[in-house]
C-alpha cells in the first residue's frame, strides 16, 4: 500500500475529543485510540471538562438546545494547541460541516469553530494525514469485513485510509462486504423516529456481513458500532463488531514492533 504523499510535519502532542458515546458507552475505544496514538510516539491530552458537541440535539431538530453544547465545545478545544483527535466521523463532520449552520447568526462563533474545526481529525485521517496509512502494521490473525460509515464517508471524503491501514496488519485477512457503503440503518435518531426503515437498511447490511464469512466487522463510529451488534446478536451470529481504533490497537500489542516516533518514518 503507498503512502498519502501529502504527509504533514508530525506533532508531538495531541488533544482527544473522546465524544459522549465514547465516554459512556464505549471506554475501550478510546483506551484504543490513546494505545495507538502513544505507539505512534505522540503525548495525549484529556480535557476532563469535555462533554457533547451537539450532534444529537441539533440532528433531532433542538438547535436552541444543541448551541450551548455547542458553544461550550468551542470555548473548550480553542484553548488546546495542535490537532484534535476524534473517534468519530460523525462527531467530526458536526464540528466541521455543521457549526457553521449552527452559529450562522454569530459571525464570531463561526470564525472560532472553523478555526477549531481545521485543526479536528478523524482518527483515521490523523494517522493518514501526518504518518501514513503504513505506521501502524502490527500482527493479528483474524478475518474482517470492513462497513463504511456514512458521514465519515459522504461528509468527510474519507474513504481509503481506513481499508489501507487494515490492510498493512500481518495477519488480517479482510473479506470484501458488498455494497459497503450502504448505510446500516442507525443514523442517530433515525433508528428510533423510523424503526421499521431502519431494521429493512440493518437487515440487508446484516446479510451483506454474513455472506462474506467474516468473523469480525471493522467500522469507524460508535454508534454503527452498536446498530450492527444489535443486529448481530438477535440473529444468533456469533460475529464480533469493533471500532477501527480497537483492532488497530489489539495489533501492536504483542506485534513486537518499535513504534514510530515524530520525526522518524515507519520501519
């Protein structure tokens, strides 16, 4: 696999944007996301202070409600210096594509969130970005199918990097999924608002997983995460669903290789 030849100067540090899925529902995948950015030599910050960005309320409709939440990001993640790391294409397309709707009648508050905004990555572009898709490799003995998820896909244009970085893991044998990205139905409160759209959309992305004889399914946000593990489970599949940032991380934990340290390219 090559390498993006657009690699940027690599930081030395990083923040973490954890989100509040992350946070409260699914800890491992930030604990993930830090194993690999720490393999990658980078300091990892935490702001303790960091909540939601808003993503559910302003999708639901409650803007007046998701501003605050909004704003409080904002006057939080300016003050850190260097990129913002997200586990989330979801949380990073709010951040990026939608604050500026969001503050649009604060002239202010929209020039402080595209500032931010331009220094937030998705996991997966901030490793493509500043290392390459080839840093990580590690060694893992295991078949994969990998979903694409929506906004990381259709709002960020992130489409290969992800593939690319599995597919440098020695070991890893990744079963092509048909019709990839195609959504798996959840999208927020859409599962809830339109349950019988949703559970026909999970349906044909559940059959799409089965037929490729994995045993594991590889995305890139929290909340695909669980709508296809729910699904999974009700069927009786014995077939595990884990983020991006896990199977990365489960990788180099016994891979015995050196990790990449800024200034120095991968071995």
């Amino acid at each position: 696999m090559s390498v993006t030849p657009s690699i940027q100067a690599r930081p030395e540090r990083v923040t973490l944007f954890a989100t509040c899925m992350v946070d409260q529902l699914a800890p491992g995948v930030g604990e993930s996301t830090v194993d690999v950015l720490e393999y990658l030599g980078l300091q990892v910050d935490f702001p303790n202070e960091q909540t939601c960005c808003g993503q559910p309320a302003f999708n639901s409709g409650f803007r007046s409600e998701a501003l605050p939440v909004a704003r409080r990001f904002i006057e939080l993640f300016e003050q850190v210096d260097g990129p913002i790391v997200v586990p989330s294409g979801s949380c990073a397309a709010m951040v990026r594509n939608y604050y500026r709707e969001l503050f649009r009648e604060d002239a202010d508050l929209v020039q402080r969130a595209e500032r931010v905004g331009e220094r937030l990555y998705e996991f997966t572009e901030f490793i493509d970005r500043f290392f390459g898709t080839n840093a990580i490799g590690g060694r893992l003995s295991d078949s994969a199918t990998y979903h694409k998820c929506c906004h990381m896909l259709r709002e960020l244009g992130i489409d290969n990097p992800p593939l690319e970085l599995l597919g440098n893991v020695d070991g890893l044998e990744m079963m092509p999924m048909e019709r990839a990205d195609v959504c798996c139905g959840f999208g927020g409160a859409f599962s809830v608002k339109m349950p019988d759209i949703s559970s026909a959309i999970l349906d044909e992305k559940l059959d799409n997983i089965e037929a490729t004889g994995a045993i594991t399914v590889v995305a890139a946000d929290t909340g695909c995460i669980y709508q296809m593990q729910g699904g999974l489970r009700r069927r009786g599949s014995s077939v595990q669903v884990v983020h991006i940032a896990e199977i990365l991380a489960k990788s180099i934990s016994g891979s015995g290789r050196d990790p990449v340290r800024p200034g120095h390219g991968p071995e």
